[in-house]
C-alpha cells in the first residue's frame, strides 16, 4: 500500500516557465512533508519541507503547498532553470515513526530550453 | 555542511558472496538509514539504527543484516549475494530530537551482483 504517490512519472517544463510537482498520501499520521532532489549518480539532497499544521512554505524559487482536506502536497518552482533537471521525490514523516520517512516514487523533471 | 560518506561508488560482486557496504557519517547524528533506490519504485528502507548496537528492520530487510558498532559507521551486510540485490545502495543519517530533522545522503553504491 503506497502511502505517498507521485502519480507523473516524468514532467517537462519550458525554461523560465513554472514547475509544478505533485504528491499525494493516504496516511493522516504524516506530520512532516518534505521534497528532495536527486541527480544522477548522486545522492538525494533536501529541497524543502512543510509541517502539517502549515498550509504554505517558501524558499526562494521553491514553494511547497499542503492542502490537508485533499491530502495532497505540490512543490513550486518558480522560475525553472537548467539545473533544476532532476528527480524529485516526495516523502513524509509519520508522527509515531521513529524518524523514519516515507518517499514517493519520484517525478524525473526536464527543464527545456 | 553534514558530510556522509559511502566506502565505494560502483561495486561488482558474485552471486553468493558475502559483501560489506560502509557508510560514515561526521555530524555526530544519532540516526542513520540504509534504503535502495530501484528504477520506478522509489527510495526504500532496509534498515535503520538509532543509537549505536541498536537496529530496526525497515520496510525490506531480508537478506540484509546491519552493524553499528561506533556513531559514526553504519554498514550494511549482504550475507549471500544474489542476482536481485543489484541496486543503488544509499545511506543516510540525520539527529534525532524534537522537531524535525531532515536526513542527509551520501552518493550512492551502485552494486552490481553477477
């Protein structure tokens, strides 16, 4: 039972445009929600996360949407660059979980030129 | 910045064979996790440890065992190799506490077993 999904295995994006990833989980444990980055042949970094009593975070040209009632999470991007071509996984944290997190299976993301 | 460091980046082993990855980490984090990442299925935990001699079993254990002896090493043991443990191998570690603690990642072992 996947308990975060990331419906769009792959998504492409004109340079300068927005991205827009989304996510979504079935667990309402979740207490943290968080999106990494990963490039080939490395390992993931973190991008930015949302605690669930929040609804918006915002980091720059990052920005992370929580609509709890819909249980559903996007990350922004805004304006897409080059080097922001990567997988980004979703993932979330269970409030009961030890400090373990649950990822998503990733969205590869193509920025466009 | 936090450091965690994987003894190798590419490995190829046999079927069979016992194999040892290491993964170190600097930050003095209490916490540290092992996951495979396999294409279309995501990142998933093997094994973690929260305290030195102390494991748990994550979500895909079998055929994996753990050691923690010091904070800083965490290794993850394959005790027979097979054909369907060739995977990109990650490790990762973060502080425990309240408040949440976003875990760091080394670069990866891709392991090769033939």
């Amino acid at each position: 039972d996947q308990q975060v999904k990331q419906n769009s295995p792959s998504l492409s994006v004109q340079e300068g445009r927005i991205s827009i990833l989304n996510c979504d989980y079935t667990n309402s444990m979740f207490d943290y929600f968080l999106w990494y980055k990963k490039y080939p042949a490395e390992g993931p970094t973190f991008l930015i996360s949302i605690s669930s009593i929040k609804d918006k975070n915002e980091d720059g040209r990052f920005t992370v949407f929580l609509n709890k009632s819909a249980k559903h999470l996007s990350l922004h991007i805004v304006p897409s660059q080059p080097g922001d071509s990567a997988v980004y996984f979703c993932a979330a944290r269970n409030v009961y979980g030890d400090d373990k997190i649950i990822f998503g299976k990733g969205t590869r993301l193509h920025i466009l030129p | 910045d936090v450091k965690v460091t994987q003894s190798s980046r590419y490995l190829v082993k046999r079927t069979g064979e016992k194999v040892f990855l290491e993964c170190v980490q600097d930050m003095d984090h209490e916490n540290m996790f092992w996951y495979r990442q396999d294409p279309g299925l995501g990142l998933r935990l093997i094994y973690f440890s929260y305290d030195v001699k102390m494991k748990e079993k994550g979500d895909i254990p079998e055929g994996y065992s753990v050691s923690r002896e010091k904070k800083e090493r965490f290794s993850l043991i394959l005790e027979s190799a097979s054909t369907n443990q060739t995977s990109m191998y990650l490790c990762a570690s973060s502080f425990a506490g309240t408040g949440f603690q976003p875990q760091h990642f080394g670069d990866g072992t891709r392991l090769s077993i033939l």
